[in-house]
C-alpha cells in the first residue's frame, strides 16, 4: 500500500507519536508511524469500521 497518512490526532511536533493508516475498498491496514518498515496490521474494512465505532465516546441520555 502506498497511500498511508497519519491520524489528525498525531500531537505536537514531528507527530511521530501515533499510527498510520492505508486503506482500500476492501482492507485497511495500520502501522507505527516510528517503525513503518516493520509489522503492518491488516484488517477487512468493515471489521476495522466496527472497531473505529466502538472507540467513540457515546453520549450519555
């Protein structure tokens, strides 16, 4: 994959502090921003939309 960016989240400075994503219409993959040559994560893309949803804060009634 060669279209990888960084999270909008990646802090202060060289934001080297966070992980790095790349997706296709079917999978997406994340790495370490400190290690890119290292192992990447895959994951089918709605399996990964699942996990991003149950990370957001719920809003409490």
């Amino acid at each position: 994959m060669d279209n990888w960016r960084k999270s909008s989240y990646s802090g202060e400075g060289d934001g080297n502090s966070c992980v790095e994503i790349a997706n296709t219409p079917t999978h997406v993959a994340v790495r370490d921003t400190k290690t890119p040559s290292r192992a990447t994560l895959t994951f089918p893309a709605p399996a990964f939309t699942t996990f991003i949803e149950a990370l957001k804060p719920h809003p409490h009634p």
